[in-house]
C-alpha cells in the first residue's frame, strides 16, 4: 500500500516543471507588488487552504518579512485559524468577508488555492480581489477553471485521478505544496531576502537559528564562528548588519542603516567598501 501511495506521486515533478515559466512570472508579480509595498495574502479552503496558512505561517521566520506583510486564510478556520471546515468552502460570504479582514488592498497580491479550480469561498475571495484592483494568481490541478479564468497568472498542474479517488490531500496536495514553496521561495529571491543560497534574514528566535544564523555570517565574511556569534548579538540578530560589521568595520546601527538603504546585502557589501 505505502509503495503504491508513493508511486502514484511519482507523476507530480514533471507535472510541475512543465508549470515553472508561469511559476516564474507569478513570482515577479509577487516580488513588483511587495516590493512596492503590497503584501502577499493566500487564501483556499481544505487541504488548498491549510496549505496556504502553512506558507504565510513560514515566510516570516524564514526570510525576515514583517509579520504584517504576509496572511493567509482557510474556510472556517478564522485569523490564524489553520483547520477549518469542509462545509465552509461553500460559504461565498465568508471568502468575500476572510479576505477583506486582512486588511486586503489594491496595492496587494492575492494568491488563490483551490485543486478544483471552482471552490465558491475561494472565487468570491477572487472576485473581490479584482473588485479592488489587486493582482491574482490562481493555483489549480485541473485546467480551464473559472479559478484559472479570473486571475492575472493562472498556474494549472493537472493531476487527474488520485489514488485514493476523490481525496485531493495526497497528489493533489503534493503538487499544490510544491507549487507554493517555489513560487514564495523564488519571489522572496527577487525581493533580496537571500545571499546566493543563504537565508540571510532568518530570524534567530531560538538557539538553533542563533547558531545558524552566525555560521552564515563566519561563512560569508570568513571569520571563525565564535566571532561571528559575538557580532550578530551586538547586531541584535541582524546578520545583514554583522557581516557589514566584520567586513567594513563599521559600528552596529551605522551598518544596520546601510543594511536597510539596499535591496540586497551584495549591494550593502559594495557600497561598503
């Protein structure tokens, strides 16, 4: 049974490369809008709408966005809500009303999870997107989708039958949460939240992160790890700002300033010198 459940997945990676050009240009659409100050809101209902809270639930830690530049909602689950309820995806009032509740605007992007494509909570969510003028792209496992239809970058991975008939959890699901990991990966990268293959913004809320979080530090600029650790404290855990520190010799908040005047720290690193 475990092998065949596991075969059945086999089909999803060449299923989504063959989506990447439009995983491309609906990250740009994300990386422009916040980059103009828009946030990033993800909204679905089931299994297309846990998947939705769960990255919204990530971005922040792990690229060092605001907390208020990313949400996400699931049907029935409420702000912050991650379980929600089956009979809540038909509620086209409370997609309308979960969207707007995050403070969605014009200047935003919505990005709208739904392996039908025709969820009712999740079209009227789109619907009022539109109303206001914002950008949407649609994530869907089927094609032609009134989901697909509305939005300004429809990414479509058809998946067919399941396994497990019916239960859009398993290869469904697979496909969506790879979908969602590039494009919000790939659009945090032309935002500037990474150095080469480095997650410079982690935010290092525990120990483990702090100590990740120096090594990345003693990696870029070549110093020994203890130092690099000594640094980033006196950094107040801006590792943008110790590496500035350790390579230029500037002072904390001055490179904390320099840190922040540029898009990315390569660009920090240049004007540095």
């Amino acid at each position: 049974m475990a092998e065949r459940l596991f075969d059945a997945e086999a089909r999803v990676l060449p299923a989504v490369r063959a989506a990447a050009p439009r995983v491309a240009e609906a990250a740009e659409l994300i990386a422009a809008r916040m980059a103009g100050g828009g946030r990033l809101v993800l909204i679905g209902a089931g299994t297309s709408g846990r998947l939705a809270v769960l990255q919204a639930a990530e971005l922040p830690g792990t690229f060092g966005l605001a907390v208020d530049r990313v949400a996400a909602r699931t049907a029935g689950g409420g702000p912050g809500g991650l379980t929600g309820t089956d009979g809540d995806e038909d509620d086209a009032d409370a997609g309308r009303a979960d969207l707007l509740d995050t403070g969605f605007s014009a200047g935003d992007t919505l990005v709208a999870v739904a392996a039908s494509g025709r969820t009712p909570y999740t079209l009227a969510a789109v619907a009022a997107a539109r109303e206001l003028g914002a950008s949407v792209v649609s994530v869907t496992t089927v094609a032609s989708s009134p989901l697909a239809e509305a939005a300004d970058v429809a990414i479509e991975v058809p998946m067919g039958p399941e396994a497990l008939r019916g239960s859009t959890r398993l290869t469904a699901g697979t496909t969506q949460k790879l979908l969602l990991d590039a494009l919000t990966t790939a659009a945090m990268v032309r935002l500037g939240r990474v150095h080469g293959d480095v997650m410079i913004d982690v935010v290092p809320a525990n120990a483990k992160l702090r100590l990740r979080s120096a090594g990345l530090v003693a990696e870029i600029v070549g110093c020994d790890a203890s130092e690099a650790l000594g640094v980033l404290d006196e950094c107040g855990g801006n590792a943008r700002a110790a590496v500035l520190v350790l390579s230029s010799g500037l002072g904390p908040d001055d490179a904390a300033a320099l840190a922040a005047g540029h898009r990315t720290l390569r660009a920090a690193m240049a004007a540095s010198r």
